[in-house]
C-alpha cells in the first residue's frame, strides 16, 4: 500500500511510491568489474519541500549472503513537475556527479531516467552516462541500472529487488495508554 504524508509537498504525490526505507539484494556485472551479488539499503525521505532526498548504500555478499566490503554509496535529490517529468541530481562516492532526467509513466509507478550530464573527479573511473528504470511492483520497488564508458557501450550493470522496512515504532507511536505488557517499548 503507498501511503501518502500529510505533509508531503503536493508536487511529489505521484512520487510517493519511493519514500521509505528499503532493502534487498542484487546483481553487478560489468566488463572490467568483479561480477558479485550486492546488500542495498536504500532511503527516500521528505521534509515538506519540492524534492525527495536520496540515500543508497550497496555492499558486496558472500555466497553465504553475509556483507564482505561496500561497493558504492550515492545521495541526491529527486524532482518531479506537472508533466510528471522527473529530475535528479546524484553524487557518488567514486567522484561523479549526475544529472538524471527521465519521466514517470502513465498509471503505474514506473520511472525511466537517463542521465543528462556528468562531471567526474580526477580519481574516478572512466564513466559517460547510464541509464535507470526504477518501478513499484507489488509493495516492492525494483530496479536495474545500465551504465556506458569510453571503452564499453551502454549496457545493464546493476538491479536489485527491494522491499519496504517498517520500524515497529512507527506503527505503536499513535497507540495510547498501553499497559506495560512488553509493547510500551516500542514507543
């Protein structure tokens, strides 16, 4: 179920599909890099402006599933406008700035971004551009990233399946006069 904040800025309603906590598991392959299976934990939260803020942290697993080493860290910022257009601007923790545009699709929480300009540090890696489909699918939000550099052409490099994380202080922190049974904590 997509929950919509009272306070949310009335611009991001069609976006309310991404906030929350997320986690879950994927894949990364990409000619050059170690091909392996990545942890994601992933925020989009809100403070009642016009944009989403952005929080993703991947980390390499083992074959028992159990975190090795951090992969890649990105924040940013998402937009959407009238025409349901969508704007993002990322940093990565490799030293590359984006500028993502993109749309979100009619009737489903689906959205497409390619990026639009990148600004690279000295101590980056070769990078030109990549493309994003982000998508809410059955209460999960999946999605696969394809990426290009000067050697190799635009092609998928990462996806993950993430689900929602609820903190049980969420849900108790409307109940009142609750006895101390072993539920007030969660308070």
């Amino acid at each position: 179920m997509i929950e919509i904040p009272s306070d949310l800025h009335p611009d991001l309603v069609p976006l309310a599909f991404l906030l929350g906590n997320w986690e879950g598991a994927g894949v990364s392959d990409f000619p050059g890099a170690e091909k392996c299976n990545f942890g994601q934990e992933a925020t989009f939260t809100h403070d009642g402006r016009d944009f989403i803020e952005y929080i993703s942290h991947t980390w390499v697993l083992d074959s028992e599933g159990k975190k090795v080493r951090p992969l890649e860290s990105e924040s940013g910022y998402w937009r959407i406008d009238k025409d349901r257009k969508v704007e993002v601007v990322m940093i990565r923790d490799q030293g590359v700035v984006e500028v993502w545009y993109g749309e979100l699709a009619d009737g489903k929480p689906q959205i497409d971004l390619a990026t639009d300009a990148v600004a690279r540090t000295s101590a980056s890696g070769p990078y030109s551009g990549g493309k994003r489909l982000y998508g809410y699918v059955n209460s999960d939000l999946m999605w696969v990233g394809e990426k290009a550099t000067p050697e190799v052409e635009l092609r998928p490099y990462m996806s993950a399946h993430l689900k929602k994380v609820v903190d049980p202080r969420e849900w108790a922190k409307d109940l009142k006069d609750l006895p101390d049974d072993g539920i007030a904590f969660f308070r």
